[in-house]
C-alpha cells in the first residue's frame, strides 16, 4: 500500500506539535517555516533564493538534521515521490535554552529585543531530540525503499543565511511585530481549545491542548514549579469560564474548579503537574456533557438546576411553576416540549439516579438516602427504586459493590445502570 507523503507528515507533525512547511518553486508562503523570524528580521529577505538554495542544498534520500540560531532544529528531506519538493519538520527545541544563548544575547541585545528572544524560545516546542529524530527517520524511511534513506548533521548551517547587523534585532519589525504575531496565535490556541471545552468536545479539545501548550509563557519566579501552579491556576480559571457559557450551573463549576485548585496547591513535580493539566482539560469536558443546559430556555434551565440543587425538598409541578411565576399547565406544556419527558417523571428520575448514587458512595441507611432525594416514605421510596433499576436499595448496593470494574464519571461516582426512563431522556439531550 502507498504512503500518502501528506497524510503522514502532517499527523506525525500535528501529534509532536512542530511546523510542516512544504517548499516547491516559486516558495510561496515558506516565510513562516521557523515562525517568522527571518522575516521579522529582514523584511526583504529572498525567500525564492533562499528556497532554491535549500531544494538544491538537501542531498536526495538523505534525512537532513540541521541546528540553526537561538539553537533551534529542523529536519529537511526531499519528497520521493514529488519533483522539487522539499519538506521542513520543525523547529524544536531540545530544551531550555543554554547559557551561551543567554550569554550572547546579553552582550549584543538591548533588553526589549532579549525579551523578543526569550519569547520567541517559548513559543517553540520542547523535545527529547533523540526522541524525535528516532521517531521522524522512522516513519519517513517508510517512504523510500528499505534501507535507502541515510541520515545527515548539520551544524549551525542555518545561522540566519544572510549577513545582519545586530541593530536588525532593534527594528520594530522584530521587536514589535514578531512579539505580536507570537502573542496572536497563543491566544488563538488558548481560544481553539476553550471553545472545544465549551462544546464538550474531548477529542478536540485535548488536540487544541497539545497545540496550546507548546506556547510556554515567561517565567516569573526562580521557582519552576511555582510558577507552573500559577499557570495551572490561570488555566482551571479559563476553562471554568469555558463552561460557564455552556449554561453549567455555578454551583457545579464551583465544584470542579475548587477540587482543581486544591490538586494544583498539592503538585509536587511538573511530570505530575502536565498530567493533571490534561486531566483538567477532559474532565471540564466531561461536565459540560454532564451538566450543560445549553439546549434549553432559561426557565427550563431554572426548573432543572432547582430540581438537581434542591432534591431533598418538596418539589412539585405546582411549587416550581410558583417560583417561575408561571401556571402549572403552561410550565408543564414548556418542559414536555423541550425535553421529552414531563416535569414529574424527570424530577423521579432525578431522584433515583441520586438514591443510588448515594447508595454506592456513602454507607447511609436506606431511609436516610430516601430523606436525602425528598422522599419521606421509605416504602414508597422501595417502591421507586425498584421500578427504575429492577432492584430494590440494599441489592442494589450490594451488587454494585460486588463488581470490580466500573466506569467512573466526572463526579467520581460509577454510572447508574440504563433504566428505559433514563436512556429516553439520554437519548432526548442528544437529539
């Protein structure tokens, strides 16, 4: 089966988060290939030149690695299978940068274009370089016969390519412009992600993630990992204004976010800090799905998040409608025709689902989780209980715990089993 150069290229890239440029004749858009520094650097920069030196440059079947400035890499080949293509990974960083990069620009940049610099490293992914060049002459020897695909260093062959003077780095092309491209796609990362959150949408989201935190901000403190807290603590403040405007209920945005802060005060390493980064990413996401209200009306929005916050009262058709301000009739009517299901039997289902959640996390008697969901009567709680889930409350309990593996959902609690009441109200939200 053949390769498609393309395909590969761009998840191997998209997965470890680096650039992909593809140059062919007349090298049209390859000014950004490395962010756009050289541009910032030199506004009339032969890029057509500079092209056509690097197509010819690149030996055929060789995997070129280059170290170019502020130490950053790349990795060139010339396509197999297209006629003067040449294709740029990169760059990336192997990590922070050394003292001789600091050294040099001390010594030759004033403080704002140090800044610029400093800035521009952030913006660069940081890898294991041994890592990604196993990983990049792996896949792409794929696409040469076996064996024939050869790998090259180049050291410092791409300083700048051009002769510069230091003042070039005090233009405001470089110390205005570029910064403000930089901070541009950071925020045009941070959003890609928040509105992926805002959606509930896991898989996009935790893609706009990987893209995001490539940008790595400025740090503030001698403390790296006081300073990771203090970015962790501006993410768990963005993403819980992310669900905010997915019409989640205050209350269980407090919930989540508070549970975060405490778990970003605890880190103890930044291996353990990135992991519950991602984490926080996909459990927002969970919340949305979970609690959202989006679809509804604001008073159906108010009815639903009366009944999920106050289960243990007296909750009725006739009580919400008086707190709405509205007839009973007209509540009832609204509520079917938004969600499927009438007032009453969502606030049963409720219920139930509650009961056995309580049921499973605490080891309360039966009666006081009947008290605890607003049902008074004991048996009639039986009753309920059995008719929604085929069991009555201690075999209910004591079958869940008996089995070992179960799917934990957002709020730690094992899922309640599909009842046909739940799966039509299930099915209701997705439609």
């Amino acid at each position: 089966m053949k390769v498609e150069i393309s395909r590969v290229l761009e998840k191997l890239t998209g997965a470890q988060n680096v650039g992909l440029t593809r140059m062919t004749p007349p090298f049209e858009g390859i000014e950004n290939f490395d962010y756009g520094l050289r541009r910032a650097l030199d506004a009339e920069f032969d890029w057509p030149g500079f092209g056509d030196m690097m197509l010819h440059q690149v030996p055929e079947k060789r995997l070129v690695f280059v170290r170019g400035v502020f130490e950053l890499r790349f990795a060139f080949f010339l396509s197999p299978d297209e006629k003067n293509t040449l294709y740029c990974i990169g760059p990336w960083a192997s990590g922070p940068r050394s003292k001789e990069s600091i050294a040099w620009c001390s010594a030759y940049l004033d403080e704002k274009a140090q800044k610029v610099v400093e800035e521009y490293h952030n913006r660069v992914r940081q890898i294991d370089d041994n890592a990604i060049k196993t990983l990049l002459f792996a896949i792409i020897s794929l696409l040469f016969p076996e064996g024939e695909l050869r790998t090259e260093e180049w050291r410092e062959f791409m300083p700048l390519h051009f002769r510069l003077s230091i003042e070039s780095f005090s233009d405001t092309s470089f110390t205005e412009q570029l910064p403000a491209e930089l901070i541009a796609e950071r925020y045009a990362s941070e959003n890609r992600m928040l509105q992926a959150v805002t959606k509930g949408d896991n898989e996009e989201a935790m893609a706009a993630y990987e893209n995001f935190r490539r940008f790595q901000l400025t740090p503030r403190l001698h403390s790296p990992l006081r300073d990771f807290k203090n970015f962790s603590i501006i993410l768990n403040s963005l993403l819980r204004k992310a669900i905010e405007q997915a019409s989640v209920h205050p209350y269980y945005i407090d919930r989540i976010s508070s549970r975060f802060a405490i778990e970003i005060e605890a880190l103890a390493s930044l291996e353990e800090g990135e992991r519950l980064r991602m984490r926080m990413v996909k459990e927002y996401c969970l919340y949305v799905k979970k609690y959202s209200l989006q679809q509804y009306s604001p008073l159906i929005q108010k009815v639903i998040n009366e009944v999920n916050l106050h289960m243990d009262s007296s909750l009725s058709l006739k009580s919400l409608a008086a707190q709405c301000y509205i007839s009973p009739s007209y509540l009832s009517n609204v509520f079917k025709q938004e969600t499927g299901q009438t007032l009453t039997d969502y606030i049963s289902s409720r219920r139930m689902e509650r009961a056995a959640r309580l049921l499973l996390t605490t080891n309360a008697r039966v009666a006081v989780v009947a008290e605890k969901v607003g049902i008074l009567d004991v048996n009639y709680f039986t009753k309920m209980f059995k008719s929604a889930t085929g069991q009555t409350p201690t075999h209910y309990r004591r079958d869940q715990r008996a089995k070992a593996a179960l799917e934990v959902a957002p709020d730690g609690a094992p899922p309640l089993p599909q009842t046909p009441e739940r799966e039509k109200r299930e099915k209701t939200r997705k439609s």
